[in-house]
C-alpha cells in the first residue's frame, strides 16, 4: 500500500467502508449501498434490478475485506465463467484507483492477493468450489441461477471463521429456489443472523426516470416488474415455465473446442446486429446405463458447448466457427439468414468447404434457414416437449437461462404463434442459436442402452426430473439422430 495515505485515514477506512469507499477506491457507495454494506446480518440477500448498483457494491464490499482484514479469504461464487471475470475485473479496475497502487502483489483471471496477505478468488458457481473451504466473505453473484446443492455446500463455509458473511444478490427469477426462500428470510424478520433488502432501478440516482416511464408504456408489465421493479413474477404469458428450465438444469462441465476430440454434435448459429453473435452446440448425452431405468432406450440430449460474442466482426465469428468446427465433429451447422445472416451464412459455408477439403473429416453441411414464427414455434415446441420428458438437460449458464425464462408468447389473429424475448427484457441470441438445432432432433430416436454399470470416473449429477449426467459428460457417437432438418429452406439442390 502507498506510504503517503494519512494513518488516521486508514484506520477510518477499515471501519467504514463508506470512508473506503470515498476516499479510498474513490467508487463512493449510494445510500441504500452503504445500508447493505453496514448491515450486521451474518447472510445478507439483495433482489435486484437492472442498473441499480448490484455489481459495483459485491467488488467493492470483496475489496474492502481484503483491505480491512489482513489474511482474510473472500470467495466470490458467479453464475458462469464471462461473469466470474467481469467481477475480478470490477474489483481490479478499483484497485487502479491512487491510493491503491501497489496493493496487489499477485493478480491473474481468477485470483487477487493483497500486500495485506488477503486473498480474493472468484470463480463460476459450482459446489467443487466451497467444498472443503473456509471463507470470511463469501459473495454469490446472481444466486437466482445458482444450483440448490451449492447453496447447501456454501452454508458451512463460513461456520468456522470469526465475523464471517454471505451477500448473496440477484435479479429475481424462479420462487422455488434457495434465493428466493433466504430473501423471504431476512425481510419477514430482519435480524442479526439474516437481512434482505430490495432495489429497483430506481434506487439507483443515475437512472433516467422519465426513459424508465417511455420503457413502462412500451413493456408488458411483467417484463417491467422484473426487469425494473425487481419483483417475482408468475409464468403467465412465459413461453417456458420456471419449473421446465430449473428442472432441467445440472452444473456440468462444458467442453471447449480443443478438448472435444472430434466429439459429435451439431451447431445452431444466431448473427446478431445490436445483440450478440452466438453459437449453440447439441449432442446425445453418452450416458450408458445411467438412464435406463429412467428413459429406456429414448435418447437424452445436452448442450456441450455454447457462446456469444458482444460486438464481435462477423469475420471473426466465421473464424471461430471453423475452429469449433475443427475441435467437434458437427454433423450439420444450422445458421440462420434473417437480417444481417445471409451474407455471413454463405461466407461461413465457403469457409468450412475450404477447410474441409484440406482434411479427411466428412463433409459438415452449412444449412441456411429462415427464422419466422412457424419455424420459432417448431424449434421452441421440439425444446419443451423434450424438457417435459426429462430428456435434455441444460447447462447452468446465465445468459441461456434468462433468455430462455423471458421468453413470451403470443397467439396471432392469423391463429400462428409469436415468440420471442422483448426487446427491453434483454437479448434472445443464444435462445434462438437453441432453437435452430433443436430442428436436428427426432422426437421418436431411440437407441440401446447397455444394462450393465461401468465404473465413472468423473460425479454423476441428477436434475430434479431426475436425469443423470456426468459432471464432465461426454457426447454419443449417433451421427444419424442429428441429421434431421425440419424447417429448411426451399431452392438447396441438395435438400
């Protein structure tokens, strides 16, 4: 830490974290911040909404235990990978503040030490991450989306150290959850041991109230009551129930390109224009006998590899693509043509022929395909009969997720049906990378399972449905139960 901060001021500092806050990391905390930052409550729940301060509070609040703390261990748990770093990196841009130059002596992607001997570490939310551990702060950042055995694993991370908490914050999205039960907790009856506090946008003094007023008129008042007044909301009007999607999601591994192995599934891309680029990967779940008794000889699927890129030229996307492809053994590659896609479907279909002609691999098919509502409606459907069975487990992916609980539905005059994600409950491209592959799926694919157990030698999970899978799973070599393509383009001389 730099010689030249006052000693008085330090001391203050370490016990005040609006002082830290102010004259410290120069990030000054808004009043109903610092009320949860004051709080005495051993477990402290925050529902919230969209730009109320979530984010800038769980960084600072990580900083200033390692500041005021010296040795002290802060764990911050977030709902996936690209927002487990989008934390450390909140809390690294604070540490650039003056008068904390020098304080980090060792900083990588997921860990920070401190001249003071503190440590922060934050990682994606899995219960491989608490196990065994003993924290002073531990913070989950979206636990709306986090899996129930996580919260069970992480209670007992702070039972042994003196003085210490758990923030938990999120924005609201399933009721039958721990986030949901704990936040009851702590505003029925605030104590010491619980406190929950509530922000809607409008906490925040930086949102503009009269633009929030244009989005009330323009939203359905479900979308505003969660997006903006930080309320639970029923299913009605959801195109998905929450019980469908929470039911059917298991903390599992994802498996990058380079470690694929020539693994066999398909790809859905989604081109985006004011939202992301995104590519979507589904596989049968190689499962063998673990879900015999369960489904018999009816395939189970899974997502074994997905993501989107923010502003990403289509150029590069492309590239991406055909390292995915390179990595897997996709068995087609669904790209829609809507709006910006055409072009870049057929740059990508000449990408993938050339690097395919230099190989010995099979030929991977790019299908274009137009995205409207009839093929919405069959791509959608496929997914929830599916999710109904039991028979597609997804990853616990943030993004994916709230795409998928946003989803709305409605009926046509013409009789059709419309769905999609408003436009101001977010962003639908990861969704829609879903729904083009679910087009590769045959609802009556069956294929025999051996009955005899063979020793894993990775945890096996269970979704609520109680379908297993293996926490590093791995996709089945069925190339013909992911060649169907409903909904393709007319004019294809090959189709």
């Amino acid at each position: 830490m730099t010689a030249t901060i006052d000693r008085a001021l330090i001391r203050a500092a370490r016990d005040d974290i609006d002082i830290f806050a102010r004259e410290i990391a120069r990030a000054p905390l808004w009043p109903h911040q610092i009320e949860l930052a004051r709080s005495p409550a051993k477990i402290r729940a925050v529902c919230s909404g969209r730009q109320a301060g979530k984010s800038r509070t769980l960084a600072v609040l990580a900083l200033h235990q390692a500041f005021s703390v010296p040795g002290s261990k802060t764990l911050v748990l977030s709902a996936g990978e690209e927002a487990a770093k989008l934390v450390l990196a909140s809390i690294a841009e604070l540490l650039s503040s003056p008068l904390l130059a020098g304080a980090a002596v060792e900083e990588n992607k997921s860990r920070i030490l401190l001249s003071t001997g503190s440590e922060i570490v934050s990682a994606p939310a899995s219960t491989r991450q608490v196990r065994g551990r003993s924290i002073d702060l531990l913070i989950l950042d979206e636990a709306n989306f986090m899996d129930e055995a996580l919260w069970t694993a992480a209670k007992f991370t702070v039972i042994a150290r003196p003085g210490s908490r758990i923030v938990m914050a999120s924005s609201p999205w399933t009721r039958d959850h721990f986030f949901h039960r704990q936040w009851q907790i702590g505003r029925i009856d605030p104590t010491a041991r619980a406190e929950s506090f509530h922000w809607p946008s409008t906490a925040s003094p930086l949102v503009d109230a009269e633009l929030l007023e244009d989005f009330r008129k323009t939203m359905t008042s479900r979308e505003y009551a969660r997006e903006v007044l930080a309320e639970w909301i029923d299913d009605q009007g959801a195109y998905f129930t929450a019980s469908e999607l929470d039911d059917n999601t298991a903390d599992y591994a994802l498996t990058p390109p380079e470690r694929a192995y020539g693994q066999i599934a398909v790809a859905g891309v989604d081109w985006g224009f004011n939202d992301s680029n995104a590519l979507v990967l589904l596989g049968v779940l190689d499962d063998g006998e673990l879900n015999r008794g369960r489904h018999q000889n009816e395939l189970v699927y899974f997502l074994p590899w997905l993501e989107h890129h923010s502003k990403m030229q289509y150029s590069q996307f492309i590239d991406r693509i055909a390292t995915v492809a390179r990595g897997y053994d996709l068995a087609q590659i669904i790209s829609e043509t809507n709006g910006v896609g055409a072009m870049p479907t057929q740059v990508l279909r000449n990408t993938i022929d050339r690097q395919e002609w230099t190989s010995t691999r099979s030929r991977t098919p790019v299908f274009p395909v137009t995205t409207d509502n009839r093929r919405k409606t069959s791509g959608y459907g496929a997914l929830k009969v599916l999710l109904q069975q039991g028979r597609i487990v997804l990853p616990r992916n943030p993004e994916l997720l709230k795409q998928l609980h946003a989803l709305t539905y409605e009926q046509l005059p013409s009789g059709a049906v419309k769905i999609e994600v408003p436009e101001h409950a977010g962003h639908d491209d990861l969704a829609d990378a879903l729904m083009q592959v679910m087009a590769a799926t045959e609802s009556g694919m069956q294929s025999w399972r051996p009955d005899n157990p063979r020793p894993r030698k990775c945890e096996v999970l269970t979704t609520t449905v109680g379908t297993h899978i293996p926490a590093e799973p791995r996709c089945w070599d069925l190339p013909y139960a992911l060649i169907r393509s409903r909904g393709r383009d007319k004019g294809e001389s090959w189709w």
